[in-house]
C-alpha cells in the first residue's frame, strides 16, 4: 500500500519549469502524460490494497478483475461524460460562466458517479480520460470568448487543491508527531528520518530501472527517448499532492491500526518534502547541464529583450 502510494508522481512544476526553460513540447508532454497515467494506475493498486489491510479478503481472480474494473471501467466513464459535456457545450453560444461552471461541474459528477455510487470504477482515469477528450475533440466546442476565462478558473481551481492538500498534510503530520512525542511512543526518530532519505533514494533507482527496462520499447514503437531524457525522466518524479491525498484516506480509515497510519503518513510526507526542497530547485540546473533546452540563454534575451 506504501509503495502504490510512493509511485504516485506530480510532474506540474516539472512541467512548468520545462516549458519556461523552453524544453521540447514533446518531452514534457511525455512527463506529464505518464505521470496522469501512473497516477491512476497507482490509485487502483492502493484501493485494491486499502481493502486488503482493512481485513477484506481477495482471491487472486477477484483482485485481477477489480483491477480491470477499475482500470477499464473509468476511461469509459470520462469518455461518455466528455461526449456529454461536447454536446451541451456545443449549445452554449459566448457564455463563459456557463461552460467554467459546466466544466466544473461535470469533473465533480464523474469522479463522484466512479468513486461513490455502484459503478465503483477509478475516479482518477475517468477524469483523465474525460480531460483528454476535451482536449482532443471537445475543446473546440469552447467559445473563444470563455477560453481565457476558462483556463485561468481551472488554474487557480488547481492551485487551491494542491496547497489545500498539503497544509492538511503537513497539520496533521505535525499534530501526530507532537501527539507520540507526548505519549512517549517515539522510540527513534533518527531511525525513522534515515528511512526516509532511504525511501527517496531508492525511489530514485526504481523509477530510473523501470525507464531503462522499458526505454527499448520505447525507442522500436517511434516514440524514443535519448538516454539524457531518460535521466531527466528518472530525476524529474516529484511526489505531491496525490501521494498526500492517498495517505490521508489511509489516515482516516477506522480498521487500520493508528500506527501504521501514523508511519505511513510520516514516511509519504517526508519523501514529497525531499522531493521537493531537492529535485525542484535543481532541475532547471540538471535541464541546462544535459542541454535539453531549445534555446539558449542568449537567444531568450535577443527574443525577450531582458537580461539577466
């Protein structure tokens, strides 16, 4: 259940920095993609492991066809939703309140409809597969009037989640460690911070031999990496807002016992903090030094006209 959740990765400031260093659209299109998809596939192993430490048994089969449930069940879901939302949009002539709210709206009433009704299928790959329909085919139902409006409502919709979902994190973390501390049931707490530095490092190594397994197929299907984008690929796995939503379910579940969720907590959050204080500042650096930018400081100040 620890490590669904540790696989759980956060590419948007990675995103952000690659495009503001003028990084090829491609590679941070590839970042950002398999994060959505490492996403929802990390949330379908963690539910399927969540019942299972909270004492429900699973046969083999019956965990094979939850997961395909969950996995095939929620990008049908996004895509009749987004076939929906394409339609109403396309009656909805200049009305920007209309299509932020519809937008909206539509996102809660699929992840709602796939995570807490009977349909039961992964929330996660309904909204990405529902994003990546309007991306495709239903953006071009948006009025261009409402786009501007459109894309700075979800900006800020996006930015308000994420640092919801940390101050939370980071409160309750803080209040169970003044708690154990309290109660005197902390034996170690170097033990327990060395674990995590061994967590992030080994976190590092998985993902970097988990690229390199699959970096031929990558290369025979036309869609290569160069071994400088593989490495970018393995240091640019930021855990975040998910990782912490994840944790916090397990937190407050009543049928695990406190310390596991105590620990688990712990552990995810110290390796989201590593990550960081240390790959986000550092990217942009390691960017420059593997020259995965398209344009060079100097030609940004000859198109810009500022220095730096």
């Amino acid at each position: 259940m620890c490590g669904a959740i540790l696989a759980a990765t956060d590419p948007v400031a990675v995103v952000a920095l690659l495009k503001e260093l003028g990084a090829s659209k491609k590679l941070a299109t590839m970042i950002e993609g398999e994060s959505l998809f490492n996403d929802g596939t990390a949330m379908v192993v963690f539910l399927i492991m969540l019942e299972i430490n909270e004492g429900e048994e699973l046969t083999f089969g019956e965990m094979v066809g939850k997961f395909a449930r969950l996995s095939f069940g929620g990008p049908v879901l996004g895509l009749i939703f987004g076939i929906l939302v394409d339609l109403i949009l396309q009656r909805i002539h200049n009305n920007y309140v209309l299509e932020v709210n519809l937008t909206i709206v539509a996102a809660y009433m699929c992840w709602f409809i796939a995570e807490n009704t009977a349909v039961h299928v992964s929330g996660i790959l309904a909204i990405v597969a529902l994003g990546l329909y309007m991306t495709h085919s239903g953006k071009t139902s948006i009025s261009v009037e409402s786009e501007h409006a459109l894309h700075h409502v979800w900006g800020y919709v996006g930015y308000c989640a994420e640092t919801l979902i940390f101050m939370l994190a980071g409160m309750v973390i803080g209040m169970d460690h003044h708690r154990l501390r309290e109660a005197g049931l902390i034996d170690d707490e170097r033990y327990d911070s060395l674990l995590v530095i061994a967590n992030y490092g080994m976190a590092h190594v998985i993902r970097f031999s988990m690229i390199m397994l699959f970096w031929p197929l990558l290369n025979r299907l036309g869609y290569g990496m160069s071994f400088k984008q593989v490495l970018l690929g393995s240091y640019a796995g930021l855990r975040g807002a998910v990782g912490l939503a994840l944790a916090l379910i397990v937190k407050a579940s009543p049928k695990i016992d406190d310390y596991i969720k105590d620990i688990l907590l712990y552990h995810v959050g110290g390796v989201a903090v590593l990550t960081l204080l240390i790959n986000a500042p550092t990217t942009g650096m390691l960017v420059k030094a593997l020259g995965l930018t398209d344009k060079t400081d100097i030609q940004k100040q000859m198109l810009t006209g500022v220095t730096t």
